[in-house]
C-alpha cells in the first residue's frame, strides 16, 4: 500500500464462525483504534448460533458475505470484470486451475475461488479499497491473490496488494495441497504468528522472499482481563481447566486419563472443559468410562461474555494438545494470572517458559503431563509466582495493541 495516514484494508475469511474467531476480532479492533480502516468480507455468511457473544454478533452484522451465491449479484460482478479487463478476468480462471489441488474436487475448489474473486474485486472497488488482509487457511488467502491480480489487470490507477497471515499448524500439514509456498511468494508481505511459523515459510519459499515474512504474534488486552487471586488455598478439590475445539488433535482424551491417574493416586483434581466439536461425544463417554462422572464438567462453548468466570474458578490452566500455533486461550489464562501446564508444541515454547510462567511438557506424554499437574497441585505458593509471571508475559510481548500497530506499519508500508 502507499504511505496513508489512515489506511484502508479489507479483512477476508473463509468458511468459519465468528468472523472467524475472536482473536481475529481483537485484532481487527485494535487496528481501528489505531486509526486503520477495516472492513470485513467472508466467504461463507455463518449462523448467528456460531456467534457466541455481542461484540461477534455486531461485528457479523457488518460483514459482508459471498456466500450463499446470489446468483443476480454474482453475473454482475463478473460482467464488470469481463468489461474491465479480459484478458485479466481468463487469467483469473487459469491461475485459480493453476493453484488448485489434484482431483475432481481440487477443480471444484478453484472453479469456486474463480467465481467468488470477481465478486470481492467488485467491492473493494466500489469501496476504494487497495489491500486485501487474509487469514487463515484454504479460500480466503486464494480469493484475495486472484482478486488482487484482477484488480491490477482492471485498473490502472494505482497497485493493489494483498497479504495473509499463517496460522499453522494446519497449513504445515498440506503446505502441497495448500500452495502455501506459491501464495506467500505471491503475496506482498506474509504473518506469522510465531517464529517457529515464520521459519516453515522460509523453509517453502526461496529466500529471495525471507525479507517479507513477519512475524506479529495474537494477542489479547491484558487490562480487560481480572487477575486471578491466589492469596488463600481453597479446602477443596484443586480445579483444572482447558479450553478449545474438542477434536483429536487437542489432546483431552489424554487429559481425561492424567486426571484418573491423578485421582487414583489420590490428589484431589476435577476438569472443567470448554468448548465444542467432533470428539464430544466420544469425550464424554470416556469420561464416563474412566468412572470421571463427578470429577469432569463438559461446559460446551462459552462466549467472551462468560467465558472469565470460568479462568477466575480455576486454580490450574492445562494445555495437553499435540499440535498448535501460539494459542490465544493460554495468553488468555495467563491474562487472569492463571499458572499453565502445557505440551511444548510448535510455537508453544515461545509463550510458556518453563519454570517460569508455567511447566511445559513433551507432547503426548501422560507421565509428564500426570507429573506437571501434580506438581503445581501441592504447591498454591508456586502457581501463584507462575500466574504472576504469565501476566506479565502476556503484558510484555501478546498485547493486541503492540500487534496491531505492527500490522498497521506493515499496511502502510510503501514495500506492502
């Protein structure tokens, strides 16, 4: 983008609820209060069961959606760009081919990127809007490098650019399939939001594109969040908690089986878990087999509106899962001065410091897990230094506001 005092920037996601989550929301926020104008778009227009507090119901209202097609909208849209540059608009179709996974359903996918560029091209220009922000994976980071390229085509006045931000871990499980590679080399600049993310993108690109990759961690506003005081012992039973998508990848199968081994061993813990997905069922039933009835709550997904009482309940936030970028539901414990227990994952290490601000275990690893737990069981004087010390580390490097002005930056940049 060239050097403006207050930028423009749409914000694209895909298929996913809350536009999409709500560290996406933060940061959009925080980009808003530094100035930058953001607008939001989506793939796919989501339910409003998706939307789990106010600020995610408001924010829904004002996002614009391309799907499901209006097919009158959507012949528009291509007719204007048909007009606005022909050869622009086949190039389209042949990059979004070019792109594509292998297989029928490969092409199905691009055939759609092909079909909804047109139509994001369509508004950022009736909105005058110059760069496109994507993030996350799949759609959106293809959508925004096909309409910006037609936009370029179709308009000569000015550059359009575009960017993305790299989450993982799922784009460095298919970095083929995903044309990781190929869209950051296209892209004007790529986030990362660890630097164990960022050093997966040099490791696909040449490094001729190193210089554009950047990382800007998530983040949360430490003050929102109430401290958790741990200035008394409570009598009663040490209460753990986690918090995420209740899917395989996220490891509470493995924290139902440390709580059972805690409890037979006779340190006094029970779980809440938090959150929604695939594996519930299964979980529960688990639960219930392991003889957890009365030591596992399975609390569903909370929004942000209710979500802090939970944090303020708990004396242990625990983090078992197997694969993960930077996760914002540990800076957000850590926000409440929660002391952590977590598998040392990917970007992981970079949040919790071992023996600092938490214990950091090896992925998988039951005995540790079931050690780390009960460590931090008998001693509240040692969660409360580890919850004192994750504040400040969130404080020091996960503030939104510090990620926001480096985006902004980024936004403003004459090289973006």
């Amino acid at each position: 983008m060239a050097q403006d005092s207050s930028p423009r920037v749409a914000y694209l996601v895909g298929r996913y609820p809350a536009i999409p989550h709500t560290f996406i929301l933060r940061e959009i926020e925080a980009l808003r209060d530094l100035g930058v104008q953001v607008e939001t778009f989506s793939i796919w227009r989501t339910g409003p069961d998706q939307h789990l507090g106010a600020a995610e119901r408001a924010e829904a209202a004002n996002t614009h959606s391309f799907l499901p097609l209006r097919r009158r909208r959507a012949i528009r849209c291509h007719l204007a760009a048909m007009a606005a540059s022909p050869a622009g608009y086949m190039r389209l179709w042949r990059r979004a081919l070019r792109i594509s996974r292998p297989g029928a359903r490969g092409v199905y996918l691009a055939l759609s990127w092909a079909v909804e560029a047109p139509m994001l091209w369509y508004e950022l220009r009736a909105r005058g809007i110059r760069h496109v922000h994507a993030h996350l994976p799949g759609t959106a980071p293809s959508v925004a490098m096909l309409a910006t390229g037609l936009a370029n085509a179709a308009e000569a006045s000015g550059r359009h650019t575009w960017s993305l931000t790299v989450h993982g871990p799922s784009e460095f499980y298919d970095v083929h399939n995903q044309a990781v590679g190929p869209k950051v080399e296209a892209a004007d600049f790529a986030v990362a939001i660890s630097d164990f993310g960022r050093s997966q993108l040099m490791g696909l690109v040449g490094d001729d594109h190193w210089d554009k990759l950047h990382v800007v961690h998530c983040g949360v506003r430490p003050e929102r969040y109430e401290q958790r005081s741990h200035a008394a012992a409570s009598d009663g039973p040490v209460r753990l908690l986690t918090v995420g998508r209740l899917a395989p990848v996220k490891g509470q199968a493995l924290l139902l089986a440390a709580v059972r081994e805690l409890r037979s061993e006779g340190v006094d813990v029970v779980l809440t878990v938090i959150g929604d997905g695939p594996k519930r069922d299964a979980l529960e039933d688990a639960g219930r087999k392991l003889g957890l009835d009365q030591a596992v709550e399975f609390a569903g997904a909370i929004g942000q509106d209710e979500i802090a009482r939970y944090y303020l309940g708990a004396d242990i936030y625990v983090h078992p899962s197997f694969a993960e970028g930077v996760p914002v539901v540990i800076m957000e414990a850590m926000a409440h001065a929660l002391p952590v227990v977590a598998a040392g994952v990917m970007g992981v290490r970079e949040l919790v410091h071992d023996g600092e601000n938490g214990l950091v275990v090896r992925p998988g690893r039951k005995d540790e897990l079931v050690d780390a737990v009960r460590r931090l069981a008998g001693d509240p004087s040692e969660r409360a230094r580890m919850g004192q010390s994750g504040r400040r580390t969130v404080e020091a490097e996960f503030d939104v506001k510090g990620s926001a002005q480096l985006l902004r930056d980024l936004f403003t940049s004459p090289a973006s």
